[in-house]
C-alpha cells in the first residue's frame, strides 16, 4: 500500500520537486498550488499525510491548518522557509503535527513522514530512506 501524500504550495517548482522526489520512493503525491485547492484536496484525496508550506498568497498555511482541522485528523508537516520560533509555535497551535525548515535533506523529510505515519496508526507504509538532500 502506498502513502498518499497531498502537497500544498504556491511555488509549482517546489510541488514539482517533492512529487519527483516522493514519487520515486513509491508515495502516491498530489499537488495544489493555492490554500483553497488544497483544503478542498484534502476533502476530495483523503491524503494520508499533508506537507504544507505557510506563507501563500490568499489562503496561507496557517488558514489552510485551521480549516482542515475543521474536518480532518490528517497529519499536516510544515515545510517552510520561515526559522523563527514563534511562527513554528503559531503554526503547531494551529493545528499542525510537525514543522520542517528548508530546506531539508531529503532523509530527513521522510523520516518525519514515516513518524507522523507511525503515529497515526499507519506502520505497515514504513517508507524508505534515501540520503540525497532536498534542493529547495
């Protein structure tokens, strides 16, 4: 069984990047470019996992995690560019699972994907471990 993994970001280079990179480790990805698209991917894909950047124009990260807490228990990873503790706390109060800062060696990606996996029930997908670093 593969792990569904949905991608939100407004950057389609990086969308792009995680569905090769992803894909290529047997996960089945989904992409949306916009806050909406996502949170109405998410209602539609039933994602096993949601990787999530904050800062999109319109509906950002933030908003995105707050309304799909609304209606889902699916593990949301942030993956941003922003380091500051505060906005890593305002994102995990917002309902996200974890919070990732690019960019970020590839490895390590799928070892918080494997973690939020286990932890939400879902050992049998146990992901494998590559050891290229995530350009982003």
């Amino acid at each position: 069984m593969s792990l569904k993994v949905l991608a939100i970001d407004d950057d389609p280079a990086m969308t792009e990047l995680l569905t090769l990179l992803l894909k290529a480790r047997g996960f089945e990805v989904f992409t949306a470019n916009t806050g909406d698209d996502g949170i109405r991917m998410v209602r539609e894909n039933l994602p096993d996992v949601v990787i999530l950047d904050l800062m999109m124009p319109g509906v950002d990260g933030w908003q995105v995690c707050a309304r799909v807490r609304e209606f889902s228990s699916t593990p949301i990873l942030i993956l941003s560019a922003l380091d500051n503790p505060g906005m890593v706390a305002s994102a995990l109060d917002a309902g996200a699972d974890d919070y990732l800062i690019k960019p970020v060696p590839s490895s390590v990606l799928i070892a918080h994907l494997n973690n939020l996996t286990r932890r939400a029930g879902m050992e049998n997908t146990k992901l494998e471990l590559v050891t290229k670093p995530l350009a982003v």
